[in-house]
C-alpha cells in the first residue's frame, strides 16, 4: 500500500475535485465540450508528442517486449468485448466502442466517426438490393478510418515515435514548448472525466462488474501469458503485469465526450475499476516482487 496509495490519491483527488465541481455547478455541462477539446486535442498530443520524440532510439527499440506484450493483450480483449456488447448485450457501435483502452484507440475512434455518420452512410446506400455491399458505405468506412488516424491524439505519438526510430530531434525550442503544454493533460483529464463522472448515474449492473474483472484480473494475466511466450525479461514481465492491471482510464470517457456520445457503463467502469484497482494492484506487487 506504501506503493500504491501515493500514486493513487493523486487520480481520486482530482477526479473527485472535478466531480465536486460538477456537482455543485462550479463548472457547468456547456463547459465540458471546450475542456474537452483542450485534452484532447491540444495537451494530451502535445504531451505524447514530447515524451516520444525525446526516446532515445535504443530506448524505444529496447521497449518493444513491453510494447508487444501490452498491444496483444488489450487487442486481445478490445475485439471480443466489442463483439460481447453489440451481439449478446446489443449496444450501439457507439456505446460498444468506448473499453477506454490507449493501444486500440484509433479503433475507437473511427467506429465512433462511423456512428457519428450512420444515417448518411444508411442515405448513401439506400435502395440497394439486400446483402449487396453499398459502394457509398464503403467509401464511409474509408473515410472514418482516415479521420480516426488523422486525429491529433494518434498523429502525435505516431510522429514522435518515427522521430524517435529515424534518430532525429525536435528543434530545440520545441521539447519545452510542447512540455509547457502537455504539463496539464494529466490532471485536466482526470478533472474533465470528474466532469462528466458527476453528470452521469453510477450503476454497478452485471456489465461494469464483468468489465472491472476483466480489466483488473483477466487482463493482467493475458499480458503475463503474453510476456512469457515472448520470452520477456523478468523485469519486463513484471512491468507488463503491473501497467495491465491498473485501472480502465479516462480514455473511453473523453473519446465519446468528443464524439457527443455518453456511456454510463463507460463512467462506472472507471469508478469500479479504480477502487478494485487498489486491492489487485497490491496482490499483483506482492505476486510479482513478494
């Protein structure tokens, strides 16, 4: 707990300030689309942009257990809890495509461009004969997978981790110019997801328990699986396990804000995750390092 309680007061803190902001009307719901913006667009990328711009190239080449391990086990799981929420549970794309997972987010995001233009794409398509694939409907996809990719949140890492392989480095102004910026994504996030947390109904129905447990149980030990086929070094393996279990973030959350889409299950799954996330957290420390 000496471990996990410093690290984690810091996100209760700044969730519940947002949350009490909220609540209380200090900032209101009409501001929650421009702070919104400013994560998202702004500090989060710029922040991303600085950290993986300024790897060294045998740094990020020596990162790419940990790197593989995670990927292949949140994509793992991103497909079949997407497939678990539209065909058993018949979510909308939207609401099935917030998980809230770093590495699938250009997933996330181009279904939920492709929720966005449903009813043009449906337009777009009419009056073909059923089972016909629509030219209209494919040049949708298209179009959202682009979009989604073209997004300042996936563009910036992207860039910054080519810089990073071809050796090169930001002009010299340019690292503390983005720092500057990115110094507040962290705690703007966090505060903008307390936002949306107090506007929202916390329900702990069957589907954020079975996301909780995925996120802080199943998860976890899919990516110790994963690590020990690779190989991994054991203090890769560690690391691979500790990063797997912590708590669903804020992703889901300010990825359907963006989109004008709202998830009740997607806010409780922060919440439910965050607390179990205190107990697995110290069991997976006291397993791995015990």
């Amino acid at each position: 707990m000496a471990v996990i309680l410093p690290a984690l007061v810091p996100i209760y803190f700044v969730l519940l300030l947002g949350f009490t902001a909220g609540k209380r009307g200090i900032v209101k719901s009409a501001d929650v689309g421009g702070l919104n913006t400013v994560v998202m667009s702004f500090a989060l990328p710029a922040s991303l942009l600085a950290a993986t711009a300024a790897t060294p190239r045998a740094a990020m080449l020596g990162q790419w257990p940990l790197l593989v391990t995670l990927v292949v086990a949140m994509m793992l799981i991103y497909p079949l809890w997407y497939l678990l929420q539209r065909r058993a549970l018949r979510r909308s794309v939207s609401e099935s495509a917030l998980p809230g997972s770093l590495f699938p987010s250009p997933i996330t995001l181009a279904l939920l461009e492709l929720a966005q233009g449903a009813p043009a794409a449906k337009a777009a398509g009419g009056g073909r004969p059923a089972g016909k694939p629509s030219a209209g409907r494919a040049t949708h996809v298209v179009a959202a997978i682009g979009r989604a990719f073209l997004k300042p949140i996936v563009l910036a890492p992207a860039a910054g981790i080519l810089i990073s392989l071809a050796g090169w480095r930001l002009p010299t102004l340019a690292t503390p110019a983005l720092r500057q910026m990115g110094q507040v994504a962290g705690g703007l996030a966090l505060f903008v997801t307390g936002l949306i947390l107090s506007m929202q109904r916390f329900r702990l129905n069957g589907n954020v328990v079975l996301a909780t447990v995925v996120v802080t149980v199943i998860q976890p030990l899919l990516a110790f699986v994963v690590a020990r086929a690779l190989g991994a070094s054991p203090d890769v393996l560690k690391m691979s396990v500790l990063m797997a279990a912590l708590p669903s973030g804020f992703f889901g959350i300010l990825f359907g804000a963006n989109a004008g889409f709202s998830s009740e299950d997607s806010g409780a799954i922060v919440i439910a995750s965050t607390v179990a996330g205190a107990g697995t957290l110290a069991l997976s420390i006291a397993w791995l390092y015990g």
